[in-house]
C-alpha cells in the first residue's frame, strides 16, 4: 500500500504526476463516496478551478463517487465557496471542490465538505478516505449513481446581496482583479444584478478572464510582486479601492483608494467591529498569528474573542462549536456563520463597500488607527532546511524572556510590547513568521529583522 502525500492537514493538495492524478483523484472520489454515503443512497455536487487539469480531475472524482453509487451534481467551473453554498443550500450529503488555490500552476487538489458545508478535515473524516484511497479495495455496489449538470449562479447571487442593504450603497468605483481565476464569473453576475436593483457601483476589471496559464502570475495576492496590477490600477482610475482573490477566489485582498494593500489582520476588527455594532455579545473568531488588535476590538465592542487554531477547516469547526457571528484569519480567510460558518472572498468586500458608504469614510480612514496602534509587516515566509531545527533555536532563543507561550499552533511568544508566532506551513515547505508590537513601529521592523536573522542563518 503506497502513501498518497496529496493527503494534507485540512484538504488534498499535491505536485501534479508526482502526487496527483487521475487515477489517484477517482480512488479519492470512490472513498469519499464510500465514507459519504456508507451505502446508503447520496447526493455529491462537485465543482472545479480554471486550472488546465481541474476538469479532468472532477471527472475522475466523478467517476470514483458514481461508481461508489453516488449521485454527482456537476456546478461546472466554480470558485469554493459556490461548492460550498451548494452544500447547504441544496438536500445534499456533500459536495468536492477541485483546486490548488494560490499554489504553483503544477498542483492540484480537493477542498471536501459534508452536508451543510461541515468541513472533512484530518481529525473529521480525511483520515478515513486517505486510508480508503490508499487501500483501493472498494465495496461493490449494485447500482451505480448519475451524474447531472447544474448552475447555481442565480441563487447563490441572491445569497451574497442578502449580506447587504443596497439603499446604503452610495456611488463607488472598484478594481476587481480576478487574477485570470475563477472569480470573473460572479463578478460578471454581480454586476448584471447591480444594474438591475440601480445600486451605483462601477467595476474596473483587471486580469479578469480564466486563463489556466495564468500569464500573469499565480493569483495569490500575497506575493507582493502580484500586487502592482491592482495597486496601479486603484491610482490610475481614482477608485474607492481594490479587491484582488486567489485563484478559487475564497479569499479576498483589499487596497485602499490609494492603492495601498490591507493586511488582512486589520480587516479582521474591521469586519468584527461592524458585526458587533449590530450583534452585541457576539463571538468572534480568530486565529494565534496576530490577535492583539482583534482582542481589542472585539472586547471594546462588546463581543467575545476566541482564538483557534489556523486553517480554514479548524476555524470552522470552531465556529460551529461556539455557534460565533464571524471568524476571521490574517490570511483573508472570512467566516460567516449565515454562510454555514464557512469562508467566503465575496461577502467581505461586499460589507466593506457597505460599511463605507454608512460610515462616510475612504478605506485608509477606517484603517489607520488601528494599524498604528498594532503595527505588523504582515506574514513573512522563509524556505528552511529543517523546520524543527530552526523552531527550536528561536524557542531557546527568546523563551526564558516571554511572559506567556502558546505551542498548539506553531510557537507563540508574548513580551510586554511585542509577540510573534512562527508557525510551519500545512500546506507547503515553509516558516511562517507574524510578529506584531504595541504601537512601535521601529520595534517591530528591529525585531523582524533579529528574527529572520535567526531564522534564515
């Protein structure tokens, strides 16, 4: 029995030939069919990326789920989060998403959820299918499951605008940068539906096409040298600001009207803030890399912040358990607990135009203060040779000086008027540092700088 590595943390992602194919994509639809449906007679919708291998993949699972005796709803090209909508929205028992998301053009992979989108990640079911997949010894069924096609764009349209009152909506201009993704679809349909409810919001699109090879760059818009196309395009047009999305579009990027890019960390309390002023006592989720500023927020605002673990499915689970109005991650993960407590890239940027329309404010206002009172350089990768190794030195290096520590996610070190978490990377072969001060910027540049030092030597 050979191991499939494909097999991650919270979802499948893997090095195309070497890790991922065909076949290898039909034993992981016949096992999840098999652990899904336990005989029993269900429904699958699957959905896929614009990468060149992400129809091939979705048949493969396709084929796998239908000869598990599933029946598949095929959504066509999506982005995550209509499979997703598709999960909760109709009488099914799952649905597949076929993507690589923000990861280098030759990998693919699977995002999988149960019934109301309830995330399968390791310690919830991937284990179970990892193993059947591997074992390739698969019940035989007496009937094998259909496969129908279904477009779900209408509804899942009027899902977003119920996120928003569009009588607050005032006259706004936006860059869009689908990042030649799946994000220009519903944009598309978005816009159609702007038009006809008279709500005055102009797009400017950029890199709006899928393009599987994507020319211009993988769309991951926390890679700086992705960012200049939204940026420039923010300042060119005068635009309100700039949303940029990853390649499956469930997570959005913000830039101000002056093009300036938003760490996600900061849209964080914004979003918690706004939720809170209409739901008093909330709760909110967050995860360990940066939480000062969300703390903050979150307690003057009345609400209750509670940390997680990072990764999209433990956040959810998370909130499921505290039953939380919104969770957000610094890595422009959003949760919404009306979304099945799933993330989402449309909602938030939706609420933000929103949210500066109410409050007669440009993006840079809403965030200054707060980025001035927490400064952060934002997530700062470094490829290691021994991740353990490199863990251990910063630990000997700095815990005997911090007044708490936190092992559950990586390490995070608490001082006086700084912290950092460094964390391994579930999904590729990398160190990832946050590090935030109070209110000191040189601080934080100086402390950046000593740990990367140690990290990098």
């Amino acid at each position: 029995m050979t191991e499939l590595t494909c097999f991650k943390a919270y979802d499948i992602r893997g090095q195309l030939g070497l890790e991922l194919n065909e076949d290898i994509a039909y034993r992981i639809g016949r096992a999840t069919g098999e652990f899904i449906s336990n005989g029993k007679i269900s429904s699958i919708a699957v959905g896929g990326d614009t990468r060149e291998t992400s129809d091939a993949l979705k048949l493969a699972v396709a084929n796998g789920l239908m000869d598990a005796g599933v029946n598949v709803i095929d959504l066509g090209m999506t982005g995550t989060e209509e499979v997703y909508f598709s999960a909760f929205h109709l009488p099914i028992e799952g649905a597949i998403e076929v993507t690589a998301s923000h990861n280098p053009i030759d990998f693919n992979g699977m995002k999988l959820v149960r019934e109301n989108a309830k995330p399968i990640s390791g310690d919830t079911g991937l284990k179970e299918i990892k193993h059947l997949a591997e074992q390739n010894n698969f019940k035989e069924v007496a009937d094998k499951g259909s496969l129908t096609k279904l477009n779900l764009l209408p509804e899942f349209i009027n899902h977003l605008m119920t996120y928003i009152n569009p009588l607050n909506i005032k006259p706004l201009k936006l860059v869009v940068n689908s990042g030649n993704g799946a994000a220009g679809h519903v944009v598309d349909a978005l816009e159609d539906k702007f038009a006809k409810l008279n709500i005055p919001i102009t797009f400017i699109k950029v890199h709006h096409n899928p393009d599987p090879t994507f020319p211009n760059g993988i769309p991951n818009p926390l890679l700086s040298e992705n960012r200049s196309s939204t940026s420039n395009a923010v300042k060119d047009h005068g635009a309100d600001f700039g949303i940029a999305w990853d390649g499956d579009f469930d997570r959005c990027f913000l830039f101000d009207e002056h093009g300036e890019f938003i760490e996600g960390y900061y849209i964080v309390g914004l979003l918690a803030e706004s939720f809170l002023q209409k739901n008093k006592g909330s709760k909110i989720i967050h995860d360990k890399r940066l939480t000062w500023n969300t703390v903050d927020i979150v307690e003057k605002s009345g609400g209750l912040p509670i940390q997680s673990k990072t990764g999209h499915a433990f956040i959810k689970e998370r909130m499921r358990a505290e039953d939380a109005i919104y969770g957000g991650e610094m890595s422009a993960h959003h949760y919404f607990r009306d979304f099945a407590y799933c993330d989402s890239g449309m909602i938030p940027w939706l609420l933000i135009a929103e949210l500066l329309c109410v409050k007669n404010q440009n993006l840079s206002e809403l965030v200054s203060e707060r980025m001035a009172a927490y400064p952060s350089p934002g997530e700062i990768n470094s490829t290691v040779k021994d991740a353990d190794i490199v863990i251990e030195k910063i630990l000997a290096t700095y815990e005997s000086d911090a007044l708490n520590k936190d092992m559950t996610d990586g390490i995070s070190l608490e001082f006086e008027n700084w912290r950092f978490n460094l964390r391994k990377s579930n999904t590729e072969p990398l160190l990832r540092l946050n590090l935030e001060t109070r209110g000191n910027k040189v601080l934080m540049e100086q402390k950046t700088q000593e740990l990367l030092n140690l990290i990098r030597s």
